[in-house]
C-alpha cells in the first residue's frame, strides 16, 4: 500500500519493483489458490442453504482466488512500457481492490475455520 501512494506522487519512478510486486503477488495467489481448491473439493456436500453448500464455497472460492489474480495479472500488464507511457495509477488502483479482496477472503476464512 505505501508502494502505491508512493508511485501516485512520484509518477517518474521506475516501474521494476511494482511489476516485481506484481509478481510476487500472482505466484502467492497461485499458492492460495490450490490450497482453497483443495479446501473446496474436500469438504463433504452439504444439503442446506448456507454458507457451507457448495455454491456458496464454489463463489467464495471464485471472489477470493481467481478474480484477485486476474486483477492482479491487469496490474502487472498495466506496468509495462507502451508507446504512450504507463498506466502507474491504474495499476495501483488495481492491486488496491487485489489487497481489499485478499483480506476480506482471509477474513471470512477465518470466521469458517473458527465456526466450524
């Protein structure tokens, strides 16, 4: 975050360890990714309506590992060179809403491993 805030007031600054945050963040949601696909498809078929069906844990899994990667992937796309500059902003915008998504994730899988 203070990464970011940096970039938005000094826009003329290289763009190497943003694209390395980027990175890094795409392999650590790789990681989350398979062990939130192993807690999804481990987790014994539930009957009822709740937060422990499977459309409930097929969406969770969805909003908490695939659209924070592919917003992720956006950002780092968004720090390469073009021909009419960076989009610097755009990608700090961007792993803003990667950041909000992630906790809020690790928030609800928390309250799921303690209530359950």
């Amino acid at each position: 975050m203070v990464l970011g805030h940096w970039y938005l007031v000094t826009p003329r600054l290289s763009a190497q360890p943003l694209r390395l945050l980027c990175d890094l963040a795409i392999l650590s949601l790789v990681a989350l990714t398979v062990v939130a696909l192993w807690y999804v498809l481990e987790r014994p078929a539930a009957t009822a309506f709740g937060p422990d069906t499977p459309l409930f844990r097929w969406t969770g899994f969805v909003a908490v590992t695939i659209v924070p990667t592919g917003i992720t992937v956006a950002a780092r796309i968004c720090c390469q060179e073009w021909p009419r500059g960076r989009a610097i902003q755009a990608a700090t915008g961007l792993l803003y809403l990667t950041s909000a998504m992630v906790l809020a994730g690790a928030l609800a899988g928390n309250m799921v491993l303690l209530t359950g």
